[in-house]
C-alpha cells in the first residue's frame, strides 16, 4: 500500500520540474529576440545609423530585463536542478536540451556584442582621427588663409 506521501512526492517534483522548462523556454524565446535585435544592431553600425542604434539598444534592454527577472525566478529551481533533485527520462532530456539551447544561444549573443563593441569602437576612433585633422586644418587656415588687412605695408618703388 501507497502512502499519501509517496504519491505526491513525484507530483510536487514533476510540478517544479514543469515550472522551471516553462521558464526555460520562456528565456530561448526571449534570447532568440535578442539575437535577431543584434542583427539589427550590427546594421546600425555598419550603416552609421546612432539614432537608429539607440533605438535598437533601448529594444534590446527591454528584454535583457526580462530575461534577468526570470534569470532570478529560476534561480532557485536552477540550483534544485542543479543538486540532482530533478526526474529522470524524457523530461529530464528535455531540460538538460534546453539549458543547452540557452547557454549557446548567451554565448553567440555575447560574442556578437563583443564583436560590435570593437567596431564601435574602431569607428569612434576613425571618427576621432577625421575631427582631429578637421581641428589641425582650420588651425592652419586661420593661421595662414588670412589676407593682411589694410593691403600692403612695404612697396617697391623706383625713384
């Protein structure tokens, strides 16, 4: 004979079991919006296009907050997880194959960041190089270009 605790045992595992794919699948999902926002990042920058970056950006922090606050829900179930307090078979799989699924896809969206970084960056320091010549330029100009006021001072004259 089964007792009352017996039976709701694997329920209560099987209910967080549950709740925590749920959560899993609900970062993929928010992952693979990021990721196609990094594709529309790396446009941006490539096509020299900052008001249409920060857009994208401020897109992109939306979801990065969401997909930190279910970072933290899980939290606790991740670690359960983790400590070997989950099922056995299928849905097992099927959680390991996720947590898979969004390490990778944190990964590529991370090193695509790092990537976008670096041209940022070097095309701040073109732009920084172009003012510079800019600055150097009207600097000779003003030192230069100007025609003595009140015309000639010394005159060659034949007696």
């Amino acid at each position: 004979m089964t007792t009352v605790s017996e039976n709701t045992e694997p329920q209560r595992t099987d209910a967080w079991v549950a709740r925590f794919d749920r959560l899993l699948q609900r970062q993929i999902a928010l992952c693979r919006s990021l990721a196609a926002l990094a594709d529309r990042q790396r446009d941006c920058i490539d096509k020299e296009q900052p008001e249409t970056l920060l857009g994208v950006l401020g897109e992109r922090q939306s979801l990065i907050d969401q997909i930190r606050g279910i970072a933290e829900e899980a939290a606790p179930l991740r670690k359960r997880w983790a400590d070997g307090a989950g099922p056995d078979g299928t849905h097992a799989q099927s959680v390991h194959e996720r947590i898979g699924e969004l390490t990778e896809l944190m990964l590529s969206i991370s090193e695509r960041d790092a990537e976008d970084r670096r041209r940022l960056g070097r095309s701040r320091d073109e732009l920084a190089g172009r003012l510079a010549g800019v600055a150097r330029s009207r600097g000779a100009i003003a030192a230069y270009g100007r025609a003595p006021e009140g015309g000639p001072r010394f005159q060659d004259r034949e007696c």
